[in-house]
C-alpha cells in the first residue's frame, strides 16, 4: 500500500477526531493520504492547512496510483465512495460514523488494528455486483450506476403508479403500487428490506423485484437472475414520476423505458478474516438474543 484515497461528507464537531485520528494513522503507517477535494476543504478549515495530502474529485482519478479507497462515514457515505471507484478495481473499507452500518462495518476504535491488517494483507475481498441504468435521456449521465437499488416512486400524489416489468423481453407484469425496487444482493439489507424483501448474501447472481405497497396482497417480490435486463416503464395520473438510484433522484416521464443491466464491473469491498456478512447480519438486526422482556 502506497496511496490511501480518504472520502466522507460532513466535517464537523462530532466527525472531526475521527478524520484527525485517521490522518495520523495513516501517516503512522507511511502511507500517502489522498483526500477528496471538497473534503480537504472542509478539514482545513477545522484543523489547518493539509500541504501533505493530494486530492481526487472524479472517478477518472482513480485508474492510477490509488491503492485502497476509506469511506469515513455511513452506508450512504459508503455508495457515494463507491461512485468514484467504478470499474477502477481500487478496494474499499468502511469506516463506520454512523449507525447501522452494514456495508461501513469497521469501527473507529479498531482503526490501527485494520491498518496493521491491510499492511499484512490479512484480508479477503467480497464482490459486490452493480446495477446499471440506461434512459431514453439518459438522465444520470455518467453516475447511472447503483450498488443498492433502482427505484421508481409516485411523485407529488396520493395515487398509485402503474409499473410494467419485462424480463429479458419477455412480459413479467404490471405492478399497480406506490412504487418498485429492483435490488441487488448488497442492497437486500436496504430500502427493499424495509419494503418486505428477502436479505440475499453478498455474491449470489441475482436482482431482487419489490413492489412498494402494492395494491394486490398477491403480488411479492421475486427473486431473478441477474443476467436478464429488465425493462421498465410507468403509467400514472400524474405526466411524472420519481427514478432513483441509490441517493441520486430524477423526475422521469410517463412512458419512457427504464433498462436494468447488471454492471459489467464488480466492486473489491475489504473483507477481514476476523467478521463476516453473517456476523454483521446478527449483530445488526439482534439475531439470536432473546429480547421477550
């Protein structure tokens, strides 16, 4: 390891020990550190100037001389890392900040533990697959990739969307309800979880379809092969609806095709041989504890 890329969103009271402490971590290890510029800006104003590190602000700098990406926060600050990753193969770890934090699992106490794990190449790589999303207007531009989820939602009415899903060309159904999530395995623990959802283990090949409140009780989310693309396309009373993929949100026209592809890349996520995706599954959602009292 040489250059240690360092990306979060928010620097304030509560965050910045946490970036101090990674800073001078780093620099224990004589290691490089590379900070997202925006964020440089932000530590600068609270802990000074920071002639020492470089900056990166868009994913074309990731294809040279970044060995390994921290994302310092939560599992939103973790997919907004991994935007700046894309098909360069750089590995990411996640620093946890937040709360709930499955997909930025490492605590910051246990920081110089993971360093001296990273420097001993201690560690493993989970692949994480993403969903690409292709529009007649293409209305992401280069950020139309997700690590969670596509969703398309009603938008500024009480009524029902109509979504109509194909299957590799082939009809699957309309879904009369608020809306439909098409989910990759990393984001079975998201959005779909909440939707009622099956949680799927990181590196089964599938895409995950749940509809959000549908009007018909019989209509459940389906598990598919994630070779197949997936055709969309929305009817409503309203001319627009909502498209969003991971934390990025469009407005999108009545009728036009949305096509979900599995990206052609996958995602290195640092796994250390200390946890693993049961373990954080149990932890988080308090598995196997008897809480009847």
């Amino acid at each position: 390891m040489k250059n240690i890329a360092v990306y979060g969103k928010k620097v304030n009271k509560s965050t910045a020990p946490y970036f101090l402490q990674i800073l001078q971590t780093i620099e224990k290890f004589s290691w490089k550190v590379v900070l997202e510029k925006e964020l440089k800006e932000q530590l600068e104003k609270k802990l000074g100037q920071l002639p020492f590190c470089d900056t990166f602000n868009h994913f074309s700098d990731f294809t040279t001389g970044i060995d390994l990406v921290l994302s310092v926060g939560g599992d939103g600050t973790f997919l907004k890392t991994v935007k700046y990753i894309r098909n360069s193969g750089v590995p990411i770890v996640g620093v946890n900040t937040g709360r709930l934090g499955f997909l930025a699992s490492v605590n910051t106490e246990n920081l110089e533990s993971v360093f001296q794990q990273i420097k001993n190449k201690n560690f493993d790589y989970q692949h994480r697959s993403m969903l690409k999303i292709d529009t007649n207007q293409q209305l992401f531009g280069e950020d139309n990739y997700a690590m969670n989820e596509v969703t398309l939602h009603k938008k500024d009415t009480a009524s029902m969307i109509t979504v109509h899903v194909k299957l590799d060309d082939n009809y699957l159904n309309s879904y009369w309800a608020d809306g439909l999530i098409v989910s990759t395995p990393t984001g079975s623990t998201a959005y779909n979880l909440s939707c009622g959802g099956p949680i799927v283990t990181p590196g089964c090949q599938i895409h995950i379809l749940t509809p959000i409140a549908p009007h018909n009780l019989n209509v459940r989310p389906m598990v598919v092969p994630d070779k197949f693309p997936i055709k969309l396309s929305v009817e409503g009373r309203e001319r627009k609806c909502l498209i969003s993929i991971d934390s990025i949100s469009k407005n999108i026209n009545q009728g036009e095709e949305v096509i979900v592809t599995k990206a052609s890349f996958l995602i290195n996520v640092v796994k250390f041989y200390d946890s693993n995706f049961l373990d954080t599954i149990r932890k988080k959602m308090s598995w196997g504890m008897d809480q009847r009292n």
